[in-house]
C-alpha cells in the first residue's frame, strides 16, 4: 500500500493496494496451503475452492467503494 498526495491545491490523494496481498489472505484464512513466489501464486493445493472468497470479494468492491 502507498499513498500519493498531491502538494497543490486541491490536495488530492489516491491510494494504492497490492491487490495480490490482499487475496493471498484468502486461502491463508481458509486453510488452504499456497505458496508466493515474487508476488505470485505458485502453488495453490485446492485452486477451486481458494477461488470462491476471492469472487465474493471483487463482488464487494463497489459497495466497498461507495461507502468512501
């Protein structure tokens, strides 16, 4: 994650997330063994079930989004 903040008027700022950190979260959570390789999937022991939390989520992104 990192912050970009503009020094002028209007200030705007923007956020940047590392989506892949954020789904490797997933099957950790799920208890489903994985393992990265420089910010990738290598191995994923049950891909089908791993990819369910991760659909769900994106479904949740524009709702997550509206709420800012």
């Amino acid at each position: 994650m990192f912050f970009k903040i503009q020094t002028w008027f209007p200030y705007n700022v923007q956020i940047y997330l590392n989506g892949r950190e954020y789904l490797s979260r997933l099957p950790e959570a799920e208890g489903i063994p994985f393992s990265m390789y420089n910010n990738s999937f290598s191995y994923i022991e049950d891909f089908k079930r791993s990819q369910k939390p991760a659909v769900s989520s994106i479904k949740n992104y524009p709702i997550s989004l509206t709420e800012w």
